[in-house]
C-alpha cells in the first residue's frame, strides 16, 4: 500500500486546508514560489461527502477537488503531494466517496476532518463535533480506510470544550491513521486565544506509545519556518501544518536572505489572478480572489494606493489593467518573481 507519509523527508511542512484559499489556482502559486523541501504537502478545501453524493449538488461540490492539469504538473515536478480533505458523518458515506476518490481522481491521500469548529457543520453532527463522538469517528475512519488504497489522514482539534487531548487522540491512534494534524485549540475556541503546542506535545507523545508509524503533525499560529523547526525539534513531532501564515507571506515555504521584491509581488498576483481566471471564469465568484489582493500589495511605495484600486475592481480584466498601468507609472527594477 503507498504511503507517502512514511516517505517524507523530515521535518514534514504542509499547508493546511482552507476553504475559499486553497483551490488549484492559490495551491499552484505557493507550490510554485516554494522549495520542497519545506512544503511537501497541500490539502484541497474541505469537501463534504454528502454533498457529493447528491446527484445534483455534485457538481458544485466536486469543485473543490479541481486539479488543473498545470498544477498537477508542477507538483510532480516538485514532488508536492496532494491529499484530499472530506467531512460528514455517515460512515457508509466516507466509504463510497473515498473509493470514488480513489478510483476517478488522482490524489495522493485522504484527510478526514474531524476539526472545524463552524455552527453549521458541528449542529449535524460532523467535524469537530465528533470528538464527541469517538465511536462514529472510528467507524468512519476505519469505513474510508477500506475503501482505499491511500493513505488516510485525521485533521483534528484537541476537545470540544476542554483539552481532553490524549483520551481523544488515543481514540484516533486505536484506527492506525497515516497521519494525525493536531491544532492545539479546542472547538469552542474557534480561533481564539493562542494554540497550546504541549497539548500538541501531549498528542504526540500518545502516538509513541500507542501507534508509532503515524505520523504525527502540530498547527496553530506557526508564522515562520524557522518557528516550525523549532516547535517540531521541542515538542517531538514529525512536523508542523501552516494555515493563516501563507496570507502573512507567499514566499513562506522558500525562506530567503532577501524580501521579495515589487515586480516579484505583482508577477504572483497577475498570475494568481490569471490561473483563477483560467480555473473558474464565470463559475466562482470574483470577489473572492480579493481577499488575496493585500497579500501581494505590501511593503511598497504605492502598495495601499494600489490595494484599494484593486478593490475596486469588477472584472478580471480591470485587474490587469490596473497592475499595467501602476507598473508604467512606478517602473519596477526586473525580478523573476522570486528575488
Ligand atoms: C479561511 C480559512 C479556511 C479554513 N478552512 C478549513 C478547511 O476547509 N478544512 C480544515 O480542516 N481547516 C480549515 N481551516 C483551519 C486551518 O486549516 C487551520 O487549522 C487553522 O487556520 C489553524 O492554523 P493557523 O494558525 O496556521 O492558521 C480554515 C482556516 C481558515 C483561516
């Protein structure tokens, strides 16, 4: 049975899912301004199987586990694996869907979530809800391991209203998962407060005792490689998954002396803007390829002017046109996008 989790070299750094953020277009501009040997690992959004096994809800659902071919591409070429991240809470649906995944799409892994902490989604029953639920959240793991071949993964929190990280934990390591991805919040913190990484250390430290092939990864509020190193050397784990941190820096998996320049910036939001276009087109929504927009409009002379020009805009085209014109206006040293 492939497992690429046990391939990884160490220490393991993957980018977390995020719904809205992590669809092909954003996955291939990170993989693209990223060394792999600090990204290793990209997550679709979370996709939920009840909603693929609607016959008529699936095609919008199956959006989210897209793969342009250029990204495909790219991540071979980098050797980036790719997993896809699955929510509900009908064991017999993990199955059919996990299989259905298996057998028509080309991902490297399974994640199941076991963490979101969003009202609608925990009032059904799923998610994060399931911690309370460690029966169900066996069945269902153990349901999509049979129906694949590929490795599968846990994405999950530390409690629901308090730590209760090692009772828990020690539930999940009973099915044998490829992987654990432990954010050291509970699911009534949401994103509150600060992510406690010896709760992590707690988690993992289980996975010694009781399943020691699982690898064993920490999130919550990692802003820096060099923070990651740190916290996987200090707390034991295999390594560390970065959310929020990628909107701080796009150049966050490729640690470099030098801060990227202008013409770098603006290349990876034209062609962020350009793939998002290429991906979706009419189908998504315009706006939300805004929220991206501050990520690649800072540090610069004209960069708030530029950012709230870009606001603005209503159409793909008026983006390039905008970014052309601020270029001509402050001509731009050269730059290949990443010096
Ligand atoms: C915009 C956004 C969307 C998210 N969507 C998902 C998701 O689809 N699946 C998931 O498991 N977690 C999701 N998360 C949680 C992140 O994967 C991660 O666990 C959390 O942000 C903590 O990590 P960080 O402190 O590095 O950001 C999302 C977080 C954010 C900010």
């Amino acid at each position: 049975m492939p497992n690429f989790w046990r391939e990884l070299s160490k220490p393991i750094f993957a980018l977390a899912p995020m719904e809205d953020v992590t669809d092909t277009s954003f996955r291939e501009v990170v993989a693209g301004l990223s060394d792999p040997q600090y990204l290793q690992v990209l997550f679709t959004e979370f996709t939920s199987v009840d909603g693929m096994n609607h016959p008529k809800g699936k095609i919008k659902v199956a959006e989210r586990l897209f793969v342009s071919e250029s990204e495909k591409s790219l991540l071979k070429q980098k050797n980036i694996r790719l997993v896809a991240q699955i929510w509900g809470n009908k064991p017999e649906l993990f199955h059919k869907i996990a299989r259905e995944i298996t057998d028509e799409y080309e991902f490297d892994g399974i994640d199941i979530n076991m963490g979101c902490p969003v009202k609608n989604v925990v009032k059904n029953g799923c998610c994060s809800a399931l911690i309370d639920q460690p029966t169900l959240a066996k069945e269902i793991i153990f349901a999509a391991k049979e129906a694949t071949h590929l490795p599968v993964s846990v994405k999950t929190r530390t409690g629901i209203r308090s730590h209760d990280t090692e009772v828990w934990i020690a539930h999940v390591l009973e099915t044998k998962p490829a992987a654990i991805i432990l954010h050291g919040r509970t699911q009534k913190q949401q994103s509150d407060g600060l992510a406690d990484w010896e709760e992590i250390a707690k988690g993992a430290r289980m996975r010694d005792q009781i399943n020691p092939d699982t690898q064993f990864l920490g999130n919550g509020d990692v802003f820096s490689v060099s923070q990651g190193e740190e916290l996987i050397t200090r707390y034991g784990l295999d390594g560390v998954m970065i959310g929020r941190g990628i909107f701080h820096d796009p150049w966050f998996f490729n640690p470099l002396p030098l801060t990227p320049s202008k013409s770098g910036k603006l290349a990876q939001l034209l062609l962020h803007t350009k793939l998002y276009e290429q991906n979706w087109g009419g189908k998504k929504n315009f706006n939300q390829l805004k929220r991206f927009y501050k990520i690649y409009t800072n540090d610069f002379p004209g960069a708030a002017l530029l950012r709230a020009e870009l606001m603005e805009s209503k159409t793909y085209e008026e983006v390039y046109q905008v970014v052309n014109a601020f270029k001509k206006e402050l001509p731009l040293p050269e730059g290949n996008g990443n010096s």
